[in-house]
C-alpha cells in the first residue's frame, strides 16, 4: 500500500471522527441528542480534583506573594526558572534595609548614640533578611514545589485523560444514535418486508460495542488516576506541615533577634521621651506653652549646676557626661549634641560658668551644662 494514500485514509478517517464528535456534542448541548452520563463516583472524583487544582493554584500564588512582595522579582525569577538559570543574587527587603541603617550609622558615628542605635538595628535587619532568605528557599522546597509539581504534572495527566473519556463518550454517545437509527429503519424495513438494512444495523451493533469497550476502558484509567487525589492530599499536608514549621523558626529567630536588639539598646530615658512630648506640645501651642511639672527643662543659670558641676569646673580632669536632650550647636564652637549619646566634659579655663567643653571622637565644641548629666 502507498504511504501516502496510507496517510490520506487515516486523517480522512480522523476529520470524520473529528466531525462526528462535534456533531454530537452541538446536538447535546442543543438538546436534541442524549447524553452518557458518568457514575456518581466518577463525577466526585473529577468534582474532587477540579477542586484540588483550583485551590492549590490560588494557595501557591498567594504563597509566593507572601515570600515575595515584589511582582518584578517574581516576574524575573519565573523567567529564569524558565530558562532554567540562577536568578542574579540581590539583597531582599529587610537586608537592604539593614545596609543603609549601618552606612547612616557610619556617617553620623559610631561613636554617637544614634548613630550606634543605627548600626546594631541594621545588623539586626541583616539577621532578618538572611532568615526571611532561607524561609524562602526552604518554603519553595518543600512547600512550593510539590504544589507546582502537581498542577504541571499530575493534573495535566488528569486532564490529558479527561479529555480522551470526553471523546470516548462522544464517540460512544454518537454510535447509539447511528445505532438506533438503524434499528428504527430496520424496523420500519420489516413492515416493508426488505431486509436491505440488516447488515447496516450489524455494523452499528459491532461499533457500538467496540465504542462501548473504549469508553469502559478510559472511565478506568481516569478513575484510578482520580482516586490518586487522595494520595496527593496527604502529601501536601507533609508539605504544609514543613511550611508551617519553616514558618515558626523564622518567626522564634526575627522574635530572639529583636529581643536581642532591645536589649543592647535599651529603654529610652524618660526624660528624653518627656522631652520629645514637651517639643510636640510648643509646636501645637505656640501661643500659650504649657510645661509639665515633671518635665525637666533646660534653664539657663548658675542655680542649676550641680555639685558634681562645681567639682568638675574647680578641678583639671575630665568626666563622662550622658546628654539629656538633644541640641543643635548655634556656631562652630559649640558641640551639637543628641539624646542619651555620651560624651567626654571637662572644663577650660575663664568658660562661662553655664557651659563645658565637650568632645565625641575627634569632634570638639561647648556644650550646655543644662543638657547634661554626669555618670559615675
């Protein structure tokens, strides 16, 4: 036989199921042809597993969301995963926040009190962001991946196998109205005495078995593919499990980092906290201040000095002094100063009676005596 008569044969025999099938289905959904139904198991599996996959995309998608805010990164990252290449490293959220908290820290100085709160939060956030890092790798991998794995693998299969029943019932559903045709002709052939449609009806018989056959065969396949949903619940839920306890060590590491991170710095002071409440209240109420009993307040004025001022100013030596408030220096002599940052004091000869000279680093300049409180 010619081959390519061979191919001409076969996609005419193709075109014509083609045609069939769509005939069939037009006429179901028109009404004017019945329609072979699936067991009510069957039709629970498939409902079960429609289920399943809508679900699961919507969980992994958000999922993904949750481990990466960034559409653009998702995007890139998908894009590689498609190439199948290694995104390019970047610092994530909490890192790149971290870095810019530690070069601020570096510029003000470490040697200040902001600027060193800024460098330990920074190191903090670091800390943070290689948790959130590895949160995400482990979630991908034991979490994300399998989710992904069943919606491009196992439920393809399930569809591919879905759809070849759907023809199989076409095809079926098809040869029982040619079937039943010919039986209604060979009846009415009877009542004419002609036996011209006898073996017409013996060729719908014999189709309408091997159709029947076809489509008991794939509602099996299909079935027991089904029946592996089951086995894919209990597989996500190990999964879920992993993610959930992935999720519980990022969040007990971020908790003992912050814990860490507050006590290296500390409670702020209460009197820098009144002092901050006492600059927000003059700004609402230029017109008539109003000062709390308990805030204190820088005054100008011997009165103020404190014994521990006097001895300083009456010797040669220096003192570690804590600054109470923040200060912004007038001119060039004076010292800009920030809450709770220390600094080294001492006195110099013939200097107003109300300031110091203060020094941070290699930073030099007066400061008021009223902003400061000596440490033992």
């Amino acid at each position: 036989m010619n081959i390519m008569d061979f191919n001409v044969k076969k996609l005419a025999a193709d075109a014509g199921t083609f045609l069939s099938r769509a005939v069939q289905f037009t006429e179901e959904k028109l009404g004017q042809a019945e329609k072979t139904e699936l067991d009510a198991h069957l039709e629970n599996l498939l409902s079960k597993a429609e289920c399943t996959k809508q679900w699961t995309e919507k969980i992994m998608k958000q999922t993904e969301v949750l481990l990466q805010p960034n559409p653009n990164a998702r995007i890139e990252e998908f894009v590689y995963e498609k190439l199948d290449r290694k995104a390019p490293s970047r610092l994530n959220n909490p890192e790149l926040l971290g870095q810019y908290m530690i070069d601020a820290g570096n510029e003000f100085g470490p040697g200040t009190a902001y600027g060193n709160a800024l460098i330990k939060c920074g190191e903090t956030q670091k800390r943070i962001g290689a948790a959130d890092r590895e949160l995400m790798q482990t979630a991908a991998i034991n979490f994300l991946t399998p989710l992904r794995n069943f919606i491009e693998g196992d439920y393809k299969t399930i569809s591919k196998e879905r759809k070849l029943l759907q023809n199989k019932r076409l095809d079926l559903d098809a040869a029982k109205a040619r079937s039943k045709k010919a039986r209604a002709a060979e009846a009415k052939a009877a009542q004419l005495n002609s036996s011209r449609h006898e073996g017409d009806n013996i060729m719908s018989d014999q189709e309408l078995r091997i159709t029947q056959s076809e489509f008991d065969r794939q509602a099996e396949i299909t079935r027991l593919l089904l029946e592996g949903i089951s086995s894919t619940h209990a597989h996500h839920l190990r999964c879920l499990n992993d993610f959930v306890e992935a999720q519980m060590t990022y969040y007990a590491q971020c908790y003992q980092y912050m814990l860490d991170l507050q006590k290296q710095l500390g409670s702020f002071p209460s009197n820098f906290l009144s002092n901050n409440n006492q600059s927000l209240s003059s700004v609402q109420n230029v017109s008539t201040p109003s000062v709390s009993e308990s805030t204190p307040l820088p005054v100008a004025g011997n009165s103020v000095v404190t014994s521990g001022f006097t001895e300083l100013k009456a010797s040669s030596g220096s003192r570690k002094a804590r600054v109470l408030y923040d200060y912004d220096a007038a001119n060039s002599s004076e010292l800009s100063l920030l809450a709770d940052e220390v600094i080294t004091v001492y006195s110099v000869l013939g200097m107003d009676s109300d300031w110091l000279m203060g020094e941070r680093g290699t930073q030099k300049g007066k400061v008021p005596i009223t902003y400061l409180e000596l440490l033992n």
